[in-house]
C-alpha cells in the first residue's frame, strides 16, 4: 500500500496542495473583514463568462450623476486566492463607488495552481471585453445597469497586488495594440502595489523585516504555484524587466500611477518598476505611503490613510480625464 499524499505548499489551511497534484480549497474561510456596507452604493452579480462560470460584481451610488465614470478593481491573492465576492474586495469596492460616484465593475478570474498564468490576465481581458460588447449595444439591449447614464469613454482601472500585475499587463496589451476596445477608453490605471517578482532579491525583499501578513516565503510560494511549470520569476508574467521580457519602450502606455507602502517587503521593485518606466518617458507617478505595510487599503478602505489615497486616485482621475 502506498503512503497517502502530503501537504506541499499550504496557504493557512485555505489552500493546500498535495504531493499527487491534488488540490484543496477551503469553502469555510474565517474572514476578519466584516462587511461595511452603508446604503450608500447597491451591487449586483453578472457572468461575463458562461463557459468558465466567472462572473464580474457590479456597484453603483445609490445618488447617480448623470454621466458616471467606469472603476475597475481587479482583486490581488498571489493569482491562487481571492474573489471578488470576498468581503475585503467587496469594503472596496463599495468605497470606491461610493467615492467616486462610479460603477465600479469588479471581475473574478481563474486561479492557479490549477490555471496558472496567463489565465488570470486572459479572464480580466475578457471582461473588458464583456465591456466593450456592452457598449456596442443599443442603449436599451445593453445591461440595464449600463442603458444610460454611464461615460464608457473615462475608465480607469485599479488593480491591487497581483491585480496590480494584471492591470500592468492589460495596461501593455492596450498600448502595444493586442487589446482593442474601442469605445470603451481607458484612462489610467492606479497599481496598489503590484506584485512583481525577479530571480535576484531586492534589498527590500532580502533584508526587510516580514510583514504582519506577508513574507518573502509566501510571495515564493505565489510565484511557485502561478507562473508556467519550470520558468523562474524572471518569466515576463513576473518580471516587466527580466531577460526575456519584451522591451516596453515603445509602447504607448496610459497614464499609471503607482502607490506602495513604505514598510512593504516589494517596496524596492515597486518603486524600480516606476522609475524604469519614467526613465522612458512613460506617464507616471509613484507615491509612498510611510510606513504602511501591504494591503493598508484593501484590509481597511475606511482608514485615515485610505481616505488620503483615494483624494490621490481622485486627482489622478481628475487630471487624466480626458
């Protein structure tokens, strides 16, 4: 009889992989994020995907303007955990909408190990693409919650962590010219330290103190179980810089801003990732919040510090409106 598989990797017992390849996923997650909802924004669920089940959470101020702008939140969770039905993403987004008297459209995407990447930026893509079909539609055959009243011409997109990484992504995508969405325009894209990896350590990454509830060996193990089987975190998916990644000089990127904690372990190659790319000339801002660590604003969308991000966000909207 042969022995029974092992835990391999184990993400505080609500994912686990096995020694066979097995995979399991808790259902029963014990949150500490209770959800903050006020009445101030109303959301509902939609399938943008049929065939894959994935769905996008849709929000909107319960006092609409006449034309509201189109927000973007793309969750984080290394690409293995996470949805946009959890109650952190979803304190998020009703702040945001709420904040910004926005729709805010907040997609779920496939997650690995069973489907590393690229499948999580292929999944949000398609849900720009589930935009975009909506705006080709005749006002009265579109979502009812998209007939009237909605500016598909200012979109701005935040990504949190890995949805940082993947609003990245979708960001060179848009610029390079594989992504077409027309009417819909994006604006700008707000990255909340994104998740970006590299084979040599950061000092940051090798000298920095853990984080309440982060570490240089979870972002190992995110990377182990996301990018493709045998690449490294130099892969392009990891590392905008790596050997192997395409250069990003000539390609036409919208507006980015760039915000991280000062006692975040990814401080450094998230602060590497703005420079090189305002080197270039791109258009973009970088700003530190002193001595937050990672998350501060997913974990608590109400904070002192969040309320200062988001008037940040708001100017960046602002100043990048058209």
């Amino acid at each position: 009889m042969g022995s029974l598989p092992q835990v391999v990797e184990d993400f505080q017992g609500v994912l686990k992989v096995y020694s066979d390849g097995s995979i399991y996923r808790s259902t029963q997650i014990d949150f500490n994020f209770p959800v903050r909802d006020d009445g101030s924004a109303i959301w509902k669920d939609t399938l943008f995907n049929k065939s894959l089940n994935l769905r996008v959470r849709l929000y909107k101020p319960t006092t609409a303007a006449a034309s509201l702008p189109i927000l973007y939140y793309i969750h984080g969770g290394g690409f293995c955990l996470g949805s946009c039905t959890w109650p952190n993403c979803h304190n998020c987004c009703l702040r945001l909408s709420s904040a910004f008297q926005a729709v805010v459209i907040s997609p779920d995407y496939r997650l690995a190990p069973e489907h590393r990447l690229p499948a999580a930026i292929d999944d949000t893509v398609g849900s720009f693409k589930w935009l975009q079909a909506q705006a080709l539609l005749t006002p009265e055959n579109r979502d009812p919650w998209f007939s009237e009243g909605v500016d598909f011409d200012r979109v701005y997109v935040v990504g949190d962590s890995s949805g940082g990484n993947i609003a990245h992504h979708l960001a060179v995508r848009i610029g390079s010219g594989l992504t077409r969405l027309e009417p819909v325009h994006v604006r700008g894209f707000v990255l909340l330290a994104p998740f970006f990896g590299g084979a040599v350590r950061t000092r940051s990454e090798a000298e920095g103190p853990c984080e309440e509830a982060l570490s240089l060996e979870i972002l190992d193990r995110f990377w182990r179980l996301s990018i493709p089987v045998g690449d490294t975190r130099d892969h392009p998916f990891a590392n905008p810089f790596g050997p192997n990644s395409p250069s990003l000089e000539k390609v036409i990127l919208n507006p980015i801003l760039v915000i991280v904690g000062g006692s975040e372990i990814m401080r450094e190659r998230v602060y590497d990732y703005a420079r090189r790319l305002k080197e270039m000339g791109k258009k973009i801002e970088y700003v530190e919040f002193e001595g937050k660590q990672h998350g501060f604003f997913t974990n608590d969308p109400y904070s002192e510090e969040s309320t200062r991000l988001l008037r940040i966000i708001d100017r960046f909207m602002s100043e990048n409106s058209n």
